[in-house]
C-alpha cells in the first residue's frame, strides 16, 4: 500500500513561480517548499532590506503552515539560504523573535545566489 501524498498550496502566499506545490504532506509530516521574500500579489522584494526580505519570508512561512494545516510550533527542521554569511546575527535575532522558546533543527547556509536577486531563502519540515 502506498502513502498517500497530500499536495497543499495556499492562496495567502504568492503562486508558485515554477512546477511545484507550496508544501506537500506525507504521513504526519509536511514539507514546506523554499520561501522568497515575495508578497502573495507576486511583488518581489529582493531590492529591500535584509530585515524586511526576512520578515516576509517569515510571513509567508506562517502562511504555508497554516495552508497545510500546522503551525510553527509544529516545526522539527528549518533550512536557511542567505547570500552573505554576515547577515547570519540578524537572521538569528529576527528568527529567534518569531520562532519563540521553540528550537527545532536548524541550517544555514551561505549561497551565491538566490532566485530573482533575494538575500533570503527558507524551506521547512513539520509535523501535523
């Protein structure tokens, strides 16, 4: 018998910009597709700040969970793309404001590049 396979978009995040679903369920678990500092208009925001850049990537974070059903507090592994490694305190002090008392496992890594400019990309795991 195969697992089923649930696949989620939400109309509160922008519409995926290539052949993928904002998040896909399996079992108790949900993975949450890369975030891009976009508003659920489509308005790319790669020409603003850092902290605004994470802020929305956050937002939109939220948005796929609830999409899909859980929450943030639900999170057991988050993924994080910046292209400059020294913008890491800044992302820590704003996901740490977001993310509360919870800590699920966590990377972030340094990349050269970003899809359509931005600083900031998330994707995530979570349970149900």
């Amino acid at each position: 018998m195969m697992t089923k396979l649930i696949l989620n978009n939400t109309k509160n995040c922008p519409l995926p910009g290539g052949h993928y679903s904002h998040s896909c369920t399996v079992g108790h678990l949900i993975f949450i597709s890369g975030q891009l500092p976009i508003t659920k208009d489509g308005l790319k925001l790669n020409n603003t700040s850092f902290e605004e850049q994470t802020k929305l990537v956050l937002l939109n974070l939220d948005e796929s969970l609830i999409g899909a059903g859980t929450t943030r507090e639900r999170l057991v592994q988050v993924r994080v793309y910046i292209t400059h490694m020294h913008q890491w305190p800044t992302f820590n002090d704003l996901y740490s404001a977001w993310i509360g008392n919870h800590r699920p496992t966590r990377a972030v890594a340094s990349v050269s590049e970003l899809h359509y400019g931005s600083a900031i990309e998330i994707e995530a795991v979570a349970a149900v």
